[in-house]
C-alpha cells in the first residue's frame, strides 16, 4: 500500500484505528494483529481471533515513528491488547531494525506523546502546503507560510520570556498565528474579551502578567495598563516577517500535556474563570471527527464568532486539517456577510442565530451560489429561521441545510 499524508488505516481483527502523519517511501504494509490493516475508519473484529503471538496493545494518542524510514503513525482508536503497540503493528520492507516490529520494540515510555496541535499544521503542509487556508483567495495565507509565521512567532515569544499570549483584539489572521505560534512555544493563548468592563479586565490579566500581548489599536491601553509588552495584530504579523526575526524551529520536546488555549467564561454572574483546552483533547478531537484534506480546492468557510468563542478555536483548527480556507469577519453586518459569501465563493459558513435573524430580516442580495453548509450555535434558533428558503444557484428549490 502507498501511503499518504492523513490516511486512515483500521484494523480487520479488533477496534485499533490510526492515521499517517508521515509516510515512508514505496509499497508498506501495516499489520495489526498479524493481519494487513486496510483503508479507512471502519474496524472488524473484537480482538478474540488475534494469535497470541501479536497480542499487543495500541495507546490512544500515541505517535509512533520508524526512524529508517521516517514513517509517522497516530494511534486514533485503541486495539484489545495490552500496552505494546510494537506486538501489533510491523511494515514489510524486509529485514531492518524498525521500532514499529514486535522483536525490536522497547517499552511504551520509549515513544512520547506528542498531540501538540502544532502536528495539525505540520500535516497540513505535508499534505497541501500551497493551498491558501486563511484569509482571502488572492492574499490569503498558505499551509507553509502559516508555518513558517507561527515558528517566527513561537522564537519570538521565546525571546521575549512570556508565559502565553493575551490576545485582545477582533478575529482576524493574526489569531490562528497567534494560536500556533504559542503552541510551538510551549505557552497557551489567552483569547480576552474586548466586551468586559474594565474591573473584569484588569483582573483577569492580573493572571498573565507575564504574557506578550496582541491587541487593537483601541484595546492597546488595557494591556499596557496591566503590563504588557503589546503590539497590534498588524503590528504582530509584520514583526514575524520582518527578515532579522528568528526562524529556528524548536519543534523537539514540544508541550503536549499542557494548556492550548485559556478561554475564559463571560463572567456574567461571577469573576470570570479560566477553561483549558490542552493540546491532547484539542487534537483528538480533530482527528477523530473530521476527514483529513476532505474539502475541495475551491471550499472556504466563513466564520462569524469572536477569538475568545470556543467556536473561533475549533473553526481555525478543524477548517485547517479539513483543508478549507478560512474567512473572518471582523465587524459583522447582513450586508457585509452576503457580500463575503458571494464575493468569497463561501462554501461553509457559521453564525449565532441573531446574526442569522439579522440575515434573513435584512433587504440585501441573498443570492449565495456556494454555499452549501450553514452551522449556528451558542442558543436555540429562534422558529422559522432554520426553514428559510435561499437563494443558492442550482439549490435554489430546497432550504439552505443547518448543522
């Protein structure tokens, strides 16, 4: 079998799942259970029919690596076995010394955990490195040029000796390079809301006095308040691509236990707390719901939530592995949005049902000839909104579908 980039391999005798984060060169064959594992997701058997002489163990979100042949592989689903990956799976390109083989494998501890989301981005530009994935179809961001910003960012964080990113500031191409500079660095994104009021502010950046800030020009005041070195999100992008930053990727020992992103509650009854989403949930959840470099060429979504909704973060993480490009409106207005449908050729779009309302109230043009999916979330839709009729081009005779 000829590998790639995101493929998902499940097993013929038990539950055991991967995907390829790094194939090897030529024809290999992974067995699990001594039996060839084939494409896809969907496993057969229970685990009773493997031999005992593969009877092993496979570790949910464990990454695996042949260092001859640089074959990478990520464990989705966990197998019947014990702990031993190594007794399950092999590759058959003859006589070698491959940790993936029963007689040459050590323990588990010998292999680390490495479900940093930075590994989404680097499947992405092994996968499709020239496709533009943020921002506009003629300016927009490339897989490998994302990378190459988020590891300016990650040396300058570094640099800097901040313990994470306080981004204070509208959704924008700044903030998924902000989100992958930080992951590479080692520390969380802090995503704030620009909405609270000053008491809530100050002391919930009171909790990273030690953060480097991104923040709008009209937002600048709050962080230098609370003491931080700060710079607009313009002002951060330029600084990454200036020729003298640094651009040495540190990637060995990346944090895979720790915080990705802090998000933190409304605080509309209360102080408002800190969630974290660490870098393995973050990342499992990504491999294990969406398809890798499922989505078209031309697709492109559209995201209307601001950096500190957990939809913003979901969105730039599941749009990326997926492939889609990704558009965000800064301001939103009806107006504004149709245009960007349109003009944008969005396929995949995502709203909070008052922005929907204010769509389907609104006079504008509501032809979107692309568009093919609209999710909403945060509260119920309000009634009729989700049997409103579009005009979509050759789908103009059924209602626009919701996720």
């Amino acid at each position: 079998m000829i590998l790639k980039v995101g493929q998902s391999l499940a097993s013929a005798v038990d539950g055991t799942t991967l995907v390829v984060l790094r194939p090897a060169e030529g024809d290999v064959t992974l067995t699990c259970g001594g039996v060839q594992m084939s494409e896809g997701k969907t496993t057969s058997g229970d685990g009773t029919s493997i031999d005992a002489a593969h009877i092993g163990g496979a570790l949910i979100g464990k990454r695996y690596v042949d260092e001859a042949s640089g074959l990478e592989v990520l464990c989705t689903k966990p197998g019947q076995g014990s702990s031993r990956w190594a007794a399950l799976c092999s590759c058959s390109r003859g006589p070698h010394r491959c940790p993936l083989r029963t007689e040459c494998s050590g323990p588990n501890e010998e292999w680390s955990l490495r479900m940093n989301i930075s590994m989404l981005l680097d499947m992405a530009v092994d996968g499709f490195g020239d496709r533009v994935v943020i921002g506009t179809r003629d300016t927009g961001i490339t897989a490998s040029r994302l990378r190459e910003l988020a590891i300016a960012g990650a040396a300058t964080v570094r640099d800097s000796g901040a313990d994470a990113i306080v981004y204070l500031a509208v959704n924008g191409p700044a903030f998924p390079v902000a989100m992958f500079a930080a992951a590479r660095a080692g520390v969380p994104l802090v995503p704030v809301n620009y909405r609270l009021g000053r008491e809530q502010l100050d002391a919930l950046l009171a909790n990273h006095p030690r953060a480097l800030g991104i923040a709008d020009p009209n937002q600048a005041e709050v962080l230098e308040r609370a003491g931080l070195n700060v710079r607009t999100p313009a002002q951060w992008l330029q600084q990454l691509s200036e020729p003298d930053v640094t651009k040495v990727d540190e990637d060995e020992g990346l944090d895979t236990e720790g915080a990705a992103v802090v998000i933190y509650t409304s605080g509309t009854t209360s102080a408002p707390k800190g969630v974290l989403l660490r870098h393995e949930n973050l990342s499992s959840y990504v491999i294990g719901s969406v398809e890798f470099a499922n989505a078209e060429d031309a697709d492109a979504a559209l995201v209307s939530v601001p950096p500190y909704h957990i939809a913003a973060v979901a969105n730039v993480i599941t749009n990326l592995y997926a492939g889609r490009r990704t558009m965000v409106l800064e301001q939103f207005t009806p107006e504004q949005w149709l245009d960007t449908v349109r003009d944008e050729g969005i396929t995949n779009a995502l709203v909070v049902p008052t922005m929907l309302a204010r769509i389907v109230d609104s006079d504008a043009d509501k032809t979107v000839p692309a568009l093919r999916g609209l999710a909403y979330g945060e509260r119920l839709c309000p009634p009729g909104l989700s049997s409103v009729r579009w005009n979509c081009g050759p789908r103009s005779d059924s209602s626009m579908p919701t996720v």
